[in-house]
C-alpha cells in the first residue's frame, strides 16, 4: 500500500487508523457490505506447531465460539 502497487485493501485496527493518519482515505467499513466475517490470520512457525500439536488443535476448535462473541462486542 504504501509503495502504491494496489489501488486498495481491507485493513483492521489498528492498521486502519494508521493509513489514515498517514493520509489514506477509508471508503467504508467491509462489514457493512460483507456482513460479519473472520478478519483476522493466525500462523505459526511449523516446528512450533509440531511441538504443540494440543495447543494448535485447542485454538483451530475455540475460533467458531470465539468468532461470534468478539464480533457482538466490536
């Protein structure tokens, strides 16, 4: 974005507020037009993710219960 090689993205807090104090323009929120939708990417080094095969599992199976509530609150 910066180098001006796209014409736009979707970006979430706090990286939105940051293009706009560097001059970007907001041309609206994805939600209002997309509806709710996960926004976010979780990843891992695959050698951490070997070692910790529960914790990675315990988080892939919180994210349809986590989702809805974070979004009821944002």
């Amino acid at each position: 974005m910066f180098e001006q090689q796209q014409d736009a993205t979707l970006l979430s807090a706090p990286y939105n507020i940051m293009a706009q104090r560097a001059g970007f323009i907001n041309l609206g929120k994805a939600v209002d037009i997309l509806g709710i939708y996960q926004r976010s990417v979780a990843a891992a080094r695959r050698d951490w993710a070997d070692r910790n095969a529960d914790k990675m599992i315990a988080f892939i199976r919180a994210g349809p219960t986590g989702h809805p509530v974070v979004a009821a609150i944002t």
